[in-house]
C-alpha cells in the first residue's frame, strides 16, 4: 500500500494504485446506498420529496390505539386478532398521513397556511364540551399534550377551509363526487414512496407503493364501527 509521501500536492487517493476510477465509483454508490438507508430509516415515506417521520407516524398510531383501548378496551389489541387489528391500524394511518401530506400541499400552493387561533380555540372548546373531558382529561386519554391537539386540529381547518373554498366551490349535492374526481387526479401525478408494508394475513390490503406509482393500495379499515365511535370521541 502506497504510503503518504508528505509533498505538497500529492493526492494519496488519486496517486494510490488500489484507487482506481472503478473503486471510485463503487466507493461512491456505497455512501449513496447508506446515506439512502438512514434516510430511510428515519422516514417512514415522503409525497413528493416531503417527509413522513416514523416518529410522528408512531406517535400517531400510538393516540389512535390509545383512542380504541379507551373504547373499546385494553385487550383489543392483544392475542392473535388483537396483532392483525394493530397491522390493519397502522396500514390505514399510514394511508390517511399520505392523503393528508397531500391535501396539505395543495392547500398550500392555494395560500392556505395556517389556521386562525381563534377557530382553534373554538373547535378545541367544542370537544371538551362534547366528550365532558378537561385540557387533562384530553392530555391523558391521547397520552400527548394540548399542543399536539391544536395542532391537529389547525391541520383539520386549513384542509377543510380549502377543499370547500378552492375544490368544492360551493358544490353541496355532488361534494362527494366532485371531491373524489379531484382527489383522484391530484394523487395520481403525486410522487409518493412508503417504506414499510403492512399486510395482515390474506384480507388487508398494504398501503405501500414505490416511488411514482401515484398511489397504493387503500388500507382495510380496522372495524367501521370501531373506528366511527372511537374517532367521535375527539
């Protein structure tokens, strides 16, 4: 192995034998493979460039759980169904963050961006009203703090103050439609990639795609019913 002459000017890569152009590229391919590795070990997918942490999509799926056992009970997902509801939980959240990247996106190419705080205060008031719990109550029963809640809610009035104003345009009779014709469109040219697949045994579907599919499969919902009741709580 050649050593380090000292002189100035001397390259040791470039003068060392063992270090051809071929090496080279190959010594660059891997420290694209393993800087692509920890990008995505750290994300759980992206639309359109923009990232989905696996950080904020467990923390997600932990309050969602968290809903269902205050619910329904704590043994729902435990045993055998118990681990194919958790795949089913997971495989629809992931859809549902993909759907709301997106939405969010065209919200903001729209000059919608941010809610009002008073509209926040209004809507966080009006649950505590419904579910008769307290700012505590809230904080425990999602295992997060009162900021997670608002800002999911501010999330929920800039999506839906956009889709009224900007897709709908004051459509009522067809909102569903015109809705679901736009939407169709909009995720088809989306770059969306997911890292992960849920299947849970032959009947759920995985909400996984690769980069450019323009979509994936849609999840199988954990239980209508259960979901319905458990997402009214809040």
């Amino acid at each position: 192995m050649a050593k380090y002459s000292g002189r100035r000017g001397k390259s040791f890569l470039r003068d060392d034998p063992f270090f051809s152009e071929g090496s080279a590229s190959l010594l660059i391919l891997a420290i694209g493979f393993f800087v692509t590795r920890i990008s995505q070990s750290q994300a759980i997918g992206k639309v359109n460039g923009e990232v989905i942490t696996r950080e904020e999509f467990f923390k997600r799926v932990e309050q969602t759980k968290r809903l269902y056992e205050n619910r329904y009970g704590e043994n729902l997902f435990q045993g055998e169904e118990g681990k194919q509801h958790l795949i089913r939980l997971k495989a629809q959240i992931l859809d549902e963050m993909v759907t709301e990247k997106i939405l969010l996106q065209e919200a903001k190419n729209a000059g919608y961006t941010s809610a009002p705080p008073e509209e926040i205060e209004k809507e966080l008031e009006a649950i505590r009203k419904k579910s008769g719990l307290s700012t505590a109550d809230l904080e425990k029963m999602i295992g997060g703090k009162i900021q997670d809640v608002k800002a999911e809610l501010g999330k929920e009035w800039v999506i839906s103050e956009f889709v009224e104003k900007a897709v709908l345009k004051g459509e009522e009779r067809n909102a569903d439609f015109v809705f679901g014709q736009w939407f169709a469109k909009i995720r088809a040219a989306a770059r969306i990639e997911t890292y992960e697949k849920f299947e849970s045994g032959s009947t759920a579907k995985a909400a996984c795609c690769t980069s450019g599919c323009g979509g994936g499969g849609e999840a199988q919902s954990l239980d209508p019913k259960i979901e319905q009741d458990a997402r009214a709580r809040v």
